[in-house]
C-alpha cells in the first residue's frame, strides 16, 4: 500500500485543505499563548515572587514535619536502644 489517499472528486481535496489549514491555524495559536505564558512565567517578578513563595512553603513544610520526624526518630531510637 502506497499510503496516499485517493480522492474521487474535488470536494474531497478542499474539504483536506480547509481540515489541514485549521489544524495549522489552531497549532500556531497554541504555540503562539505557549510562548506567551512562558514569557510571563520569566519575568523577573514573576521569579522572585516564585522564589520567596516557594521559600516560604518550604520553610512552613518543614516546620510543620520537624515535629513528625523528630517524633519518629525518637520512637526509632528508643526501639533499637
């Protein structure tokens, strides 16, 4: 098999033609807002406000296990002693 379609009559290669074009339209427009968001995501405030959150969400994440690991080491140390 060739792998080519066949087409009978003229109707059928526009209706291709207008389906292909829409596909690269809407391609476009996604690649198009895919550099949008990533220009916005790089901005330096967007960065730093990232940073700091991600700071601050990790310092709260630990403060809020310290005492579950401390707890369990404690348990586990206690165990083998």
């Amino acid at each position: 098999m060739s792998g080519k379609k066949k087409y009978s009559n003229f109707e059928e290669v526009d209706r291709d033609l207008k389906r292909l074009y829409l596909q690269s339209e809407i391609s476009k427009e996604e690649l198009k807002l895919s550099f949008h968001l990533t220009k916005e995501s790089a901005k330096p405030s967007k960065l730093i406000t990232g940073l700091i959150g991600g700071a601050a969400t990790s310092a709260l994440l630990l403060k809020l296990l310290l005492p579950i690991f401390s707890f369990g080491i404690g348990k586990f140390l206690k165990k083998y002693r």
